[in-house]
C-alpha cells in the first residue's frame, strides 16, 4: 500500500532516548486529560517522561511501531509480543495518535500490524478507551467476551500481564460480564458516550482508575460478514503491500532475467536495441536493468508496487503514455494478481493499447494445472465455508524467503473461480510485521489464451515453462504459462 505516511517498529532493546523523547511528547500533548477524581492533578493534561519509557519498555519483551509525517512523529504504539505455551499473545498496551491526524487509518494501520497475525493465540488491549476495544474487535474479526477472558484470566495474568510493569502487581476483576485491570489511570472518560455503552454491555462498567482487560482468542467464533469484507474484498490492498515487500532483487528465481531475455530475443528477432519497450509490472526492474545493459535505449517500467530503479509507480490497468512500444512485457503473475477477471482484462487491453502495430507482447500468468498446486478445494458457492477454510489457512513466510509460493500445503484452491489464497507473513527489518492475504488467479491454457484474444490480440507462442523460460514443459510441470501475442491485424507477423 502506498502511503503519505512512513511506518516504522523499534525492538524495545534499542529504545534510545531520542526515541523515548518523541513518545513522550506526542503522549504529553496528545492522550486526554485526567479525571476529576484522579488523585493525580484532576482535569489536567496525563503526561510522561522519558524515563517511563526507558525504564518499563526499553527491554526485548517490548515493541514500539511507530507513524511518522515527515520526520514529525505522529502516531505510537507500543506493544508486548510473547510466547505462551498456548501460542504467541500480543498485547497492546499504549496506543496514541495526534490529534491532528486522526480519522486517517493511522491508528488501523499500526493495530493491523500488530494484532493482524492469524495463528496467534490471543490479541489485546488495556485501555479505558471504548473505540480502541472496538477496533481490536475489528481488527480480529471477534468480539471480546468477558466470559471467556474470565475463564482465561488466571492463565493471562501470569503469562502475559506479569510481564508488564504497571500490570504485574495490578488487582484484576474478570468475572461474570466484566473484565477489568485496576492499572491506578484515572483517565477522564466522558467522550464517546455511545461507544462506551456498547463496550459496557460486553466487558463492563468501568470503577475510576480501571481500564478494561480486552481480549479476543484464535478459538473464538469469527463475525464471517465483517470478516468477509475486511479480508476478501480488500484483497487488492493487500497484494501490493506483499508484493511490495517481497525481496525479490535476493530470491534465487530473480536471477534468471538473463536467461529470459536470451530466450525472449531469441524468439523475437525484429527486436532490435532501437525498439522501446515497456515492462508492464516490472517489480525491481530486473528485466529493465538486464535491457540496458544490452544496450536498448528506450526501456521503461511500471508497477503498482514499485521498488527498482527506472520504474515507476502506476497501474498497468489505467496507466497511459503517448509512446507505442515495438515489445511490452508482463511477466510473473501481474495478470492475475487480481482476483476479479475484469481488472486483469483491463491490463491486456492496456497492452494491446500501447502496442505497435507491429509490436509484440510477452506476458506470463500462473498455471492453474501445476501438479504442486492440488491442495485444498473449496465450493465458492458456500461463502461461509469459503471464509472458514481461508481463516483455517496456515500462514506462510514464502514470498518473505524463497519467493516459491506455490505449495499446496499453504494455498486453498477455489477451482469454479480459478482462485487461490495464501497468506504471507513479514517481519524484521525496520519495517512494520504484517500477515496479508494473497489472492492470486490463475489460469488454464484455454482460458489465459481466450482472455488475450479478448483483448485484441493474437497468440502467436504459448509454452509451459518455468523461471529462465528455458524449456518447454508438460502442463503439470510448468509454473508459469508463457504465452507471445502480437495486435490483432490484417496481416500475421510470426516469431520464431
């Protein structure tokens, strides 16, 4: 996703004090007021020091994303990420945004991160805050039931909120329809009325100086609606974060553009260094860097996640140029890389638009008859269980490693739609962790050749083939299917 906004996480380990500095001073001027029974300066403005920080975060256990504008620092969270002998819990225990840049899906973007990993076990929040409670719910697709956070409370204390400073000695109240910490914060609570009833009617009312204890757990029932909304039909969102984020320049398959030219050139000899040529999707811009440095002297990229050099930022559905170009490529996936057949036709026709007269195109989709791809089926018929089978899907760190992310162990195929869903994890770096779901399409033979036809172009090659593009494969063997078309015209032109 392409954003005004730079993101970022600190391990607590490396919590400098310039850093504590900034936290302090958003969370000064920006987290709200004290109550009027606070012991503590009542109806003043709750402020820190960045010697809190230093002394209760600045520790491995701890994280802290944070948003910047700029070099303005605009939006914190800081977080607990542990491992319980029922699986990883995340607990958020400080989240601030300022004032001026709220509404803005900074605070979603920093909870998704933090909160958006499915194998985890448990995710939550001690706040005082009824729109934070809400948006864990919203972020996990679960609603907090003070019941069963009751009946799990005991295990929580001692796993997770032993190990926060201001939690750890905290009394804690879970019984019945509430959940609550006694944490001492007495915040002023009288914003958000309607919010906070809400909040009340499932995890309680809150005594001065408490904040609730809000959790949601992996075995918990799913909202399948919201679910369905947030995940599946912001599919696109997430494909190019993932995408964006995949280390391609460092995976084994990217070192084959030389290879693939060779073969590319060999099969198209018109092509000539004069020729311009438009990699549609370039990604790092491999096969641009690789025409280059053959001598083509008029070579471009475009992509929707963009992170090479001589590409720019565009989408190849809507992206449009003055120039015509004599060999457009499309390669890896970029047709396909929406779930909808209508976004993926925009793309060829978008290439039959740019395209010479006498013009060829070499594109590749993802063979929907790879035999390393028969893994789970699912009825799209039966959104319900479509949903489930998704949620049931293990995560993978595939795209974040070897970039091989076509196992059946981790994908769930919808064959009436052509459809496949994987999830991908990222972490390290300086960068924020996240969990995407992927929603590729890909294609049988008959159907990516009556797609480009459709698009006003003619196939003049189609082979199965793999990275490098070397070989001519079976159709069970082949990962991609690497298909040559030129514009529909009175007159044929051939390639060898």
């Amino acid at each position: 996703m392409v954003s005004k906004y730079d993101y970022s996480v600190t391990p607590g380990d490396r919590l400098g004090r310039p850093l504590a500095m900034e936290l302090a001073a958003l969370f000064s001027s920006a987290y709200g007021k004290w109550s009027r029974k606070s012991p503590v300066n009542p109806g003043g403005r709750i402020r820190l020091g960045a010697g809190y920080y230093l002394a209760n975060y600045a520790n491995p256990l701890f994280r802290v994303a944070t948003c910047r504008a700029g070099s303005r620092l605009i939006a914190q969270a800081v977080y607990l990420e542990c491992d319980t002998p029922r699986g990883k819990v995340s607990l958020v225990v400080q989240l601030v945004v300022d004032a001026e840049f709220r509404r803005q899906g900074v605070a979603t973007t920093l909870l998704h991160a933090i909160w958006g990993f499915s194998d985890f076990y448990a995710w939550g929040i001690v706040t005082s805050s009824p729109c934070t409670v809400e948006a864990l719910e919203a972020a996990t697709f679960r609603r907090c039931n003070a019941g069963l956070i009751s009946r799990r409370a005991a295990f929580v204390a001692r796993e997770v909120l032993a190990r926060v400073p201001f939690l750890a000695s905290a009394p804690w109240r879970t019984v019945g329809s509430s959940s609550a910490v006694d944490s001492k914060f007495f915040t002023d609570r009288s914003a958000k009325p309607v919010a906070r009833r809400r909040v009340e009617r499932r995890l309680g009312r809150l005594a001065e100086g408490e904040e609730w204890l809000a959790l949601t757990f992996r075995d918990q029932d799913l909202d399948l609606e919201d679910a369905y909304s947030q995940i599946v039909g912001c599919s696109g969102r997430f494909v190019a974060e993932a995408y964006r984020r995949q280390p391609q320049a460092r995976q084994k398959w990217a070192a084959k553009a030389g290879e693939e030219m060779d073969n590319l050139l060999r099969w198209l000899p018109a092509v000539g260094k004069d020729t311009p040529v438009c990699d549609f999707g370039a990604g790092t811009g491999r096969h641009v860097a690789e025409l280059r440095r053959r001598g083509f002297e008029h070579v471009e990229g475009i992509d929707f996640a963009a992170t090479g050099d001589g590409v720019s930022h565009a989408d190849c559905r809507s992206w449009k140029s003055q120039r015509r170009f004599g060999l457009i490529l499309c390669l890896y996936d970029v047709v396909g890389s929406f779930a909808d057949d209508r976004a993926n036709l925009a793309i060829l026709k978008n290439i039959a638009r740019h395209l010479r007269k006498d013009g060829f195109a070499a594109i590749s989709v993802a063979n929907a008859g790879f035999s390393g791809l028969r893994g789970t089926s699912v009825d799209s018929k039966n959104r319900r269980a479509l949903i489930k089978s998704i949620f049931r899907l293990a995560p993978s760190r595939m795209m974040a490693t070897t970039g091989e992310f076509l196992s059946a162990k981790s994908v769930l195929r919808n064959r009436s739609k052509g459809l496949f869903y994987h999830k991908e994890q990222f972490f390290g770096g300086s960068g924020l962790p996240g969990e995407y779901l992927v929603v590729d399409r890909r294609y049988t033979a008959g159907e990516i050749e009556a797609l480009v036809e459709k698009a006003g172009l003619r196939i003049v090659m189609r082979r199965f083939v793999r990275s490098g593009f070397s070989k001519d494969l079976s159709e069970g063997d082949g990962k991609e299917i690497l298909v040559i078309a030129n514009k529909v015209t009175t007159r044929r032109t051939k390639c060898r």
